[in-house]
C-alpha cells in the first residue's frame, strides 16, 4: 500500500506563518527604539505590524541609540523627506578620558587618557561648541564615500577622513559632571574619567558622536558616548511615542495597527494652510494657488480636514505661486 506523500517542508513553513495583519491607514507612528535595534530591524518589525511593505523611517538611530524614530506607513513615506530635515533633541553621556574606534561604547579602545577636569571647564567648552559650527562627522557614519559607506570602509581597516560640514548646535547643555569609573593603564595604574550628562538640540545632519568626541578633544582627552537618548524629531516626542511590543499589543487587540493620520502628522511638521473646496479640488489636480507669501513648505487642509497636499511657493512664467509639491488627494 503506497503511503500519503508528506506535505514539503516549504508548505509547512508557509503554514506555520502568521496571517497577514490588515493593511494600516496611512500615517505616521513614533516609535521608542530599543537599544540593540537597527533602524532597518525597526522598519521589518513595522512592516509586519502595519501589514505593507511600505514602510520607512526619517532619520537613522545608531543600535545602541534609543529614542524617537519616526515611521511612516503608506503614502506617510512621502511625508518623511521632510521630517528628516527636522530640528533633533537628544539627552547623552558622555565618558572623559578613553577614546574608541566608533566614538560609542560599542567601538574598540583606541586611547586611554584619563580626564580630571572641573564642571566649569566642562561647560566652558561645551559652550564653545554651540551655534553654527563646521563638524567633522564620525568616521563610522553612513556618508559616502566613492561609492561606499564610511563606517565600511573602517571595519575594511582603512583610513577615512571626512570633510567638516556646516551644521546647528541650538543648544549643548550640561546637566551633570560626575566621576566615571577608573581605567586601567599602563603599569598596574588606574585613570580617572568625568561622565558628562547633556542634552543637545541640533540641527538635522549633526552626529552627537562626534560632538562628544570634539568635547574631548577641546578639553585635552578623548571621550566618547556610553548613552544615547533621541527625544524629540521636528514636532514628535517621546511623550506620542510607543515601543514595539507596545504597538504589537495594540495590534492584536484592535486587529489594525493606529497610525497618525496625514493630517495630523502634517500638522505636525508644517505650517497649515486651509483651504476651501475649490482650492482642494485645483490642488488635487495639480494646479498652483495663489502664493502664500511665506517661505517654507506649507500643508494644505482641504475643508473636510484630510492633507491634500504639501505646497511652497515658487516663481514661474505666472509669477508667484504656490505649487504643490506633493499630492495627496486624489483629484475629484
């Protein structure tokens, strides 16, 4: 008697798989990172909670950051050019008196130097450090370069150095100064170190990285971070943001994962201009307005309160006129 063939391995992988969940609405989630996450491993878990592969984030957390990463589902992706552009806040300790190869706690000792130095000192040099500066970025950020990353090109062994770029430090402020734990070095002798609690507001492209190395360095020593906290992107919070297993239990109970709406998540981000439903309705096909008289990127809310469109005011063979530069609505 000839026996049953028994079901293949792939089909019983494909039926031990979850059901897809529902499709999310479009919009925006503010996730809390874990420590240890890649933001692409955030995007995979988000891509599965959301029920569509299209999702992304606005602005990359190093693994052992926490903090604010703002997702977006959906058509919300065409919302994230801009929040990456977007005012950052961060809280972080920096370690006085050892340097690493990454500049975080996760790199290789490179220098230990030990640190004595007094909290004045301290925020005399982060002062020195706030406004509009030229920094260097981390040798280990995710810039280009020829055609490869940085960071790469370092764990190849190569020597990277990076042209200094123009970035905002609004605000480095110094919370804490205490003594970090001693080294060892050379010939059984222990260093001191200074951990250095800040908060940072800095414009978008700024590496906090690198700004604790450059405290280091102004004071005489290296340094480098042990904690990382992103707290606020543009207009998201820490206090609209959920973690994973968070959003994960919210998608089980409700059966679809909560997004920001469009609108809200605009709102957010950009001046608002209402529109009326004739405005709506040009917009949603594409034709300019009249100008806003205000430079920027606006938010255009049609009168039933949905985003019809992202607009900015720009010269053209009519003159001034705002034209949208993204769409929304579908035209009626």
């Amino acid at each position: 008697m000839t026996s049953a063939a028994a079901p293949s391995t792939g089909a019983a992988s494909r039926d031990a798989r979850p059901p897809r969940r529902p499709t999310a609405p479009d919009g925006l989630v503010v996730v809390d990172k874990p420590q240890g996450w890649t933001s692409h491993d955030v995007v995979g878990r988000m891509r599965r909670l959301a029920g569509t592969k299209k999702v992304g984030h606005a602005g990359t957390l190093d693994p052992m950051a926490t903090g604010v990463l703002v997702v977006g589902v959906g058509r919300a992706t065409r919302l994230l050019t801009y929040v990456v552009g977007a005012e950052k806040e961060y809280v972080t300790t920096v370690r006085l008196g050892v340097a690493t190869t990454t500049e975080d706690a996760e790199g290789e000792v490179t220098a230990t130097t030990g640190a004595d130095v007094s909290a004045e000192a301290v925020r005399a040099a982060a002062a020195a450090l706030t406004g509009d500066v030229l920094q260097v970025p981390s040798a280990v950020s995710a810039i280009k370069v020829a055609g490869e990353r940085a960071y790469a090109r370092v764990r190849a062994g190569e020597q990277v150095e990076l042209a200094a770029r123009p970035v905002t430090i609004r605000a480095f402020e110094i919370t804490d100064v205490r003594p970090g734990p001693g080294v060892p070095a050379d010939g059984g002798a222990t260093l001191p170190t200074v951990d250095v609690d800040a908060r940072v507001v800095c414009s978008s492209g700024t590496y906090v990285r690198a700004l604790g190395r450059d405290l280091g360095a102004a004071l005489g020593v290296g340094a480098h971070l042990v904690a990382l906290r992103r707290t606020r992107v543009g207009g998201y919070d820490l206090a609209g943001a959920s973690t994973l297993d968070e959003l994960e239990a919210q998608a089980d109970a409700d059966g679809v994962l909560a997004t920001l709406p469009l609108a809200a998540a605009a709102r957010a981000t950009f001046p608002v201009r209402d529109l009326d439903a004739a405005d709506a309705a040009a917009l949603g096909h594409g034709r300019a307005l009249p100008p806003a008289g205000e430079p920027g990127v606006h938010a255009a809310i049609g009168p039933d309160g949905t985003l019809v469109a992202l607009v900015e005011d720009a010269k053209g063979k009519g003159g001034l006129l705002a034209r949208p530069a993204v769409v929304f609505a579908a035209a009626g």
